[in-house]
C-alpha cells in the first residue's frame, strides 16, 4: 500500500503551494491581495476564491482567468491545482507572523514601493527569505505613481508600458535600476523578469522583479503567472502532496460561543473530527481531541445564517479553526502533530515541544 501510494505521488499530483505576501508598511500588500480577489470578481467568476481561515484560496481555474491575457504569449501549461495565500495582518505590529510567514510557505512575494526603494522591514523580510531558502519574487509596486502613468487597467506589464511616453519609461528605468542596486546592496542579484537570461532562471538565488499596481492592476497577472511558474517548475518535489501531517498554529483567538480556538495553516496531510492533537505551550505540550473543524461560510448570505462550516475532515492546505479543550497557551508558530495508533505519545509530544527552541532561536535571529 505504502509503495503504491509512493508510486501514485507524481509531478502531476501537487498541493497548492503556499504564498506569503511580505514587505514593509504601506508598500502595498493588502491592495495587492485585494487586487489578486477583486479581478476575479469583476470578471464575474463568482466562485474560485474561497475565504479560509487566515488565508484565501485560489482554484486553479481561477489563476488560469486571470493570467489568460499573459498566457496567450507565454503558453505556459499550469497543473497547479490552486494557490493558497495567507493573510498577513497590514500592521506591522505581527513582527511574529512574519518570521512565522516566511518558515511555513513555499513561495514568497517581497513588496518594494518603487517610489521609496527598499525599507527596513523589507530588508528584514529579504534575509529571513534568504535565511530559509525560500524562493520570492519582488514586486516593484505602485509602477502606475510614476510621471504621466497612463492606466492599462489589469494589463499585463509589458503591454502597459507600451502605452507609455519617454519620460514615464524614463523614470521607471530609473527607478527599477536604483532597486537592483539597492538589492544587490544586500547580496541579492535581480533583474526585470522579462530581461533575465538563461543562466539567470537556472541559479536558484537570483530574483526576478515584476512591476505592478496593486490598484489599477498592471502586472498583477505577470505576478501570478511567475508564482506558478515557479512552483511547478522549481518547487514540484515539496509540492508533492503526501498524507504526512505537516500544520503549523497561525493564531490563537478567543471567539464568542465558541471558547479558545486554534488557527491552523495546514500544508499537507489529513486533519480529523476526535483526533488526539498534540500542541505546544510554553508551559509543555498539550494532548487534546479535537472537537470541531471549521472554515468560513462560502459565500455573505449563508454568513447570517452560520459563522462557520463545520467539516469531518480536512486536508492540507488549506487554513482551518481548530476547537478543544485546553487551547489557551497554545503558542503561534509552533506544529501540530496526531497521535496516531501505532505512535507513543510521549516522542509524538517531545518533537512537537522541538518546535518552541527552533522558534525562540528563530526569532533571535531575526
Ligand atoms: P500595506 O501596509 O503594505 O498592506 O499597504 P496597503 O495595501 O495598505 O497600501 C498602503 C497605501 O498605499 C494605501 O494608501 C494604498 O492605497 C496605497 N497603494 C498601495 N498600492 C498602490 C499602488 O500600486 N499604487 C498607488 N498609487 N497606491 C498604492
């Protein structure tokens, strides 16, 4: 059995990768993600983005919709079967989230201002990226701020800046050259993405720059497209779905009716209904079963009706509230893990209690 499910683990059988949106205050995150849902609405696809818990869901049909303008060139075949992209809080009070953020996802999109060039916090982000390996692309934001943009709404960016005079292409080459440089101040080599050669797609440390405006849309599709371009071709083998539990606390929230609850970003594997999870709290680990599952409502109109669906079974990944009994202490971070029937439960809480020394040696580091 275990043979036959190694052998039906194939380059066709992925999960959806993770993508964590980072950068510093104001650069534009949150637009960016309201962008990346707010196209899809306007084309009146009504479905193909599910709201999960800490983290929205875009099916693969979706990501196809909204690159298809960029794909007539690029002819890119996507077999990704979504992409699932964390809500990071826009205040950067969560420095925690973003350490957090940077461990737990495949993918990363770094948020530069081009006006502004690179900030502090986003040179936090860039070295904890480079720290774990974690492959990114930059975002070069708010393109449409330079001198006379003229708007190409949702248009991919090199049809965009075809539209544009002299001295608007001007500034912009000048201020995308003045952010390569300030990034290869940091030991990161980069360069538009339509302009890197070869060798430059080939070596894993090199990071390409896409120009965007997360609110008239330009280059938003060249930002999606390169994520999954990325994903299957450099990060197929970790996108490889496997039934191993591999989850990690997000946030740990009081809610009404409801008692502590658990947020939980799980990546691979299976969570289940009367489970026996294992946590970790800084005062050791906590063995509980796990009472209720939950993800929000689908769609505004069953929100009246139930704050949430409640399911038997989940599998990664995707964003889930967990409910039980002791969850109070639970620490943001840190994995969670089940005892299973052939599992000793004290090795099961010892490695779950691993995660609190890499997590405190982490954020020392950071
Ligand atoms: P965050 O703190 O990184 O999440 O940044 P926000 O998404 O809240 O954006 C900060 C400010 O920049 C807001 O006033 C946005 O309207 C503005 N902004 C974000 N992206 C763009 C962009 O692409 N172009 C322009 N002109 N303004 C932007």
């Amino acid at each position: 059995q275990e043979k036959a499910n190694l052998a039906a683990r194939t380059r066709d059988d992925l999960r959806c990768p993770i993508v964590v949106i980072m950068g510093h205050v104001d650069t534009g995150k949150t637009k960016l993600l309201d962008k990346i849902r707010k196209t899809n609405v306007q084309e009146g696809e009504a479905g193909g983005i599910t709201q999960q818990i800490g983290a929205t869901y875009f099916e693969k049909s979706t990501l196809v919709t909204q690159t298809a303008r960029l794909n007539e060139t690029e002819k890119f075949d996507l077999t990704l079967p979504g992409m699932l992209v964390i809500d990071t809080p826009g205040h950067e009070s969560f420095t925690n989230l973003r350490s957090r953020g940077s461990s737990l996802c495949d993918v990363a999109i770094l948020v530069v201002d081009l006006m502004h060039g690179l900030e502090q916090q986003t040179i936090e982000s860039l070295h904890m990226l480079r720290n774990r390996g974690t492959p990114f692309v930059v975002a070069l934001n708010k393109v449409d701020r330079c001198y006379s943009w003229k708007t190409c709404k949702d248009a991919p960016i090199r049809e965009a800046l075809k539209e544009q005079g002299d001295g608007t292409l001007q500034e912009f080459r000048s201020r995308a050259s003045d952010a390569k440089l300030q990034l290869q101040e940091q030991g990161v080599n980069s360069n538009i993405y339509w302009e890197m050669g070869d060798d430059d797609w080939e070596n894993s440390d090199f990071v390409p720059l896409v120009p965007t405006s997360a609110i008239t849309g330009e280059g938003v599709q060249d930002i999606l497209l390169l994520l999954c371009q990325i994903a299957q071709r450099k990060l197929w083998k970790q996108l490889m779905w496997c039934a191993n539990l591999q989850a990690t606390v997000l946030e740990v929230k009081a809610i009404d009716g409801l008692g502590m609850t658990v947020d939980v970003l799980v990546v691979n594997g299976y969570l289940r209904e009367g489970d026996r999870a294992v946590f970790c709290t800084l005062d050791g680990p906590i063995v509980t079963e796990i009472r209720g599952l939950l993800t929000p409502p689908p769609s505004r109109e069953m929100r009246i009706k139930s704050e949430y669906i409640h399911h038997k079974e989940v599998k990664g990944a995707l964003g889930v509230k967990v409910i039980g009994n002791g969850l109070e202490k639970v620490m943001a971070g840190t994995s969670v893990l089940v005892v299973g029937p052939d599992d000793e439960v004290e090795d099961i809480k010892a490695e779950v209690m691993s995660d609190l020394t890499k997590l405190q040696d982490k954020l020392s580091t950071d």
